[in-house]
C-alpha cells in the first residue's frame, strides 16, 4: 500500500532526491505505524519495513537512547553531534569531545568530511523547530488526536492552542501531503522500470591505438584487458611448456615439477604486486603523473623524487598526503622567511611590505644592468683612482678584502646628504642618528650593524680604540671616524 511505501528506504530515499520536506514522510511514517498499532494485523515483511522506518526517524528524535551511541567512547548522543559523511552505513557517530580528539577508528580519519546533526531549525513554521515537530508527533501518537491538553502537558515549551493550530495547518490541511503521496508512487514505479544504462569510455586510463606515442609511453598497457603487451618476466610460461604430469613418474621427478610450478606460481604472485602498484599509484598514465608533478616547487619536487622509491610501503594515498604536508610546510617556511624579511626591515604592515618588495625590486633589476664598464667609466678621468679601483678588482677575484679605498675624482663636489625615505631600518633611528647617516651616506641598515658590533665589542673590552674600531668595520676611515665619534659623544662606547 501506499502508507507501506512511506516508510520504505528506496523511497525515502527517491524522495530526498526529488527535494520533497522530509516531515512529510515523517508525518506518514507515524499515521502509518498508529494504523498498524490499532489494525494488529501485518505480516514480517510489514514488520521490516517498520522497523526500517524507526530507524531512519531515529535520526531526528529527541530521546539519545534512540540513536547509536558515540563510537568513541560509547556515551549517548545529545545534540549537537558529528556524523562522518564518508563512513557508512552504518553511520559513524561522535559527540564532539572525542571529535575534537581526532577520534580515528578502522577506515575513519581524522580529516574525513563530516556533518554537524541537530535540529534546531525550522522546516515548516519559523517559530517551531525540527525537534518540536518531532515532540508533536510523538506527543500525538502517545495521548491520541484531539487530546490537545495533554498534548501541551507532554512538549512542555507550546500551548493547547498552539499544538492544536500548528498539527491541524501543516499536518491535516496541508495540500502538500496528498502530493507527496503520488510522488512516492509514481518514484517507486521509475525505479522498477528497466532502462538501458548508458556506458561512456572512461578517459582515465586513455585508450590510444596501438602504434600511437602514448601507446608507447604507457608500456603498451591494455586498458580493456588491464595486461600489457609485454608484462614482467614475460616468459616466465616457457619453463611449464614441457612439464606434463604422468602416473609413471617417480617421486622425485614428480616433486621437482611440482617445484616448477611453484616457482611459476611466485613469479605470477611478483607480477601481479608490480602491476597492482603501477594501478594503485597512477602510474599508468605517465604524462598526467608527471603534470601534477610539476605543480610542486622545485624543493619539493626534489623531496618527491627522493620519496618516490618509499611509495609501495606507505601506500598511494598515505604518500600523496606525505607530499602534500611537506608541500604545506615549504609553503609555510617561505611565507615566515618572508614575514622574517620584513620584521627585520622595521614593517609592521602590509601596506608598507608592497612598498618594500617595489622598491626591492627596483633594487634588483639596477643591480643586474649594472656592468663592469659603466663602473670604470666613474674612474676614466682620474689615473690613480682608475689604478687602485683595479687593484681593489684584483683583490676581489683573488679572494681577499679589498683594503684600499676608491677616492673620489678630483675636482669632483661632495656628494649630497642621503635620502633616507623608504630605506629599510629608517624608523629605528633617533634625530641625530638620521642626521649622521645622511652626511655619511651611510644605510640605516649598515649603521645598525656597525653600531651593533662596535658596542659589543666596546662592551667586551672594557672600552674602544679608533685602531680598534677600523679594524672591526672595514669601510671607509673617514666615515669610521664620524661613527667613533658620534657613539662616543653620545655615550654608547668609551675611550680605551
């Protein structure tokens, strides 16, 4: 009948398919089993499809003892509970404590999709819950239609009044309900129709023909057939072509053909292995392997390489997620080095960070249209400066510090103060520390250095000599001096 297909599962589930509210069905399920109750007469097959029907209300009740208890630590489920959408069926429930956890069991992970089940939502009215709904019909079904008093005694949170209106507006006079009933039917009637299913080619293994390039690259593998042209020790069948078993043999000969095929036997057992992990890790398909690959850095397409020999041990997808967190991780190492970068340079904000890497940038792309001529045309003019730019060369490419300073050309003006907007390090320096590293030409990021080293060293000492000092920062004397004379007249460094 009718009310027997309401509580069906492949109707239920038709149902949900076809977007229908599922208190309709629930509605059905409980007028369905107060028929029964009253009736007395159904046979087994009634009494299965009713104790399936509890089973798929249980789900929505109110009563923890209705549902499965939690497979973590076997306590009774209150809402809010968690359900893992991808263990199933039976469904894999957990109360969020061991949820937090991480509870794994079996086939269930940790990182598994997951639905959070409660009920604490309208369906057909805004000020009536899913569980209410579910109160008023247990609530029904217990004290009887009409019995609207006790009804209210029962929920506890709704009037006589209010349980009255709402079971007689969306239970009784709901036009909704008289559809979902042919709906039921004419879906349980598609179901059972028998149609042609339609097949497509799969594109995963691909299907080249047989003398194409990817036939070649994939080993000439048969996806039909899943055997290739040639499979590992191909021939290893010659050794059973001349064994051939015959009452007359002796035991010995006997027990070394059995031996044979033993041996036959494990030499199947290899091949089977290889291909089962050629099949399990993808490798079929070369091309798309080496695709997804490449998508990784180079570091981790290093570590990928390097990891590919472990992958039959752990398994193609406890490799994949392996490589996967190490992916992670490189990307996050990166992004802290980055953020490193910008702490040491004094940014506090990204705003300013896109400001830096510009003027970086800048930096570097001066940097490499600099050539060597374009620094000795500085010196063309002056033979001296030219002669100790090229000694300073000199030292360079022999491996030693060049001692020697590059002066300036003769009869050329002194520079102009250094402009110290956007340099990194800028904002760490007080008044007199700008003004200095103006009039020096110095970074603010080379001063800290040196203020750095020189107070430490002073610190170590005792005090500080200028001989000293020259011989701790090497640069030019002159701006030695101006950095010696300022730590002092300031207070950061004592005469030795």
């Amino acid at each position: 009948t009718l009310w027997e297909d309401l509580i069906c599962e492949g109707c239920v589930r038709d149902v949900c398919r076809e977007r229908i509210p599922f208190l309709d069905i629930l509605v059905g399920a409980r007028l369905t089993l107060r028929a029964f109750r009253q009736d007395r007469f159904y046979s087994e097959e009634q009494e299965h499809h009713r104790g399936r029907g509890m089973e798929r209300l249980a789900s929505f009740s109110n009563d923890p003892f209705d549902k499965p208890p939690c497979r973590g630590c076997s306590s009774y489920l209150t809402e809010p509970y968690v359900k893992c959408a991808e263990c199933g069926p039976p469904p894999f429930l957990l109360c969020l404590q061991c949820f937090t956890r991480g509870f794994e069991y079996k086939k269930h992970q940790s990182d598994h999709t997951y639905e959070i089940m409660t009920s604490d939502f309208p369906v057909l009215d805004p000020n009536w819950t899913a569980q209410e709904e579910m109160a008023l019909l247990e609530a029904v079904m217990d004290c009887g239609f009409g019995n609207w008093q006790d009804v209210a005694n029962q929920m506890c949170t709704k009037s006589k009044e209010e349980c009255e209106k709402h079971y007689m507006k969306h239970f009784i006079n709901n036009p909704l309900f008289a559809s979902t009933l042919l709906n039921l039917k004419q879906a349980e009637e598609a179901q059972h129709n028998e149609t042609a299913i339609p097949f497509h080619p799969a594109d995963d293994p691909p299907r080249p023909t047989f003398d194409s390039l990817l036939s070649r690259d994939m080993a000439g593998y048969m996806p039909a057939r899943a055997d290739f042209v040639e499979e590992f020790d191909n021939y290893a069948e010659w050794d059973l072509r001349d064994i051939d078993f015959v009452e007359d043999d002796s035991d010995i000969l006997h027990a070394l053909k059995i031996a044979v095929v033993d041996i036959y036997h494990s030499r199947l057992k290899e091949r089977q292995r290889r291909k089962k992990i050629i099949r399990d890790h993808g490798l079929i398909n070369l091309r798309k392997f080496q695709i997804l690959e490449r998508r990784y850095p180079k570091e981790v397409q290093d570590l990928y390489e390097t990891m590919r020999r472990f992958a039959r041990i752990l398994g193609p997808v406890e490799h994949d997620k392996f490589i996967e967190s190490h992916a992670l991780e490189f990307e996050l190492r990166r992004e802290i080095k980055r953020l490193q970068e910008y702490r040491a340079a004094g940014i506090t904000n990204f705003c300013s960070a896109r400001t830096y890497d510009h003027l970086k940038k800048t930096r570097d792309e001066e940097r490499l249209k600099r050539t060597m001529l374009s620094e000795v045309l500085q010196y063309i003019q002056d033979s001296s400066a030219c002669q100790q730019w090229l000694s300073r060369q000199a030292d360079i490419d022999s491996g030693l510090s060049p001692t020697v300073p590059v002066p300036s050309n003769s009869g050329r003006r002194s520079a102009p103060p250094l402009n110290l907007t956007g340099l990194p390090g800028t904002e760490k320096l007080n008044e007199k520390e700008k003004e200095l590293c103006q009039m020096v030409r110095l970074v603010p990021g080379a001063y800290l250095e040196y203020k750095a080293a020189l107070v430490n060293e002073c610190n170590k000492q005792g005090g500080l000599r200028l001989a000293q000092a020259r011989a701790l920062i090497k640069i030019d004397v002159n701006k030695t001096r101006k950095i010696y004379d300022f730590l002092i007249r300031e207070g950061y460094i004592t005469k030795a």
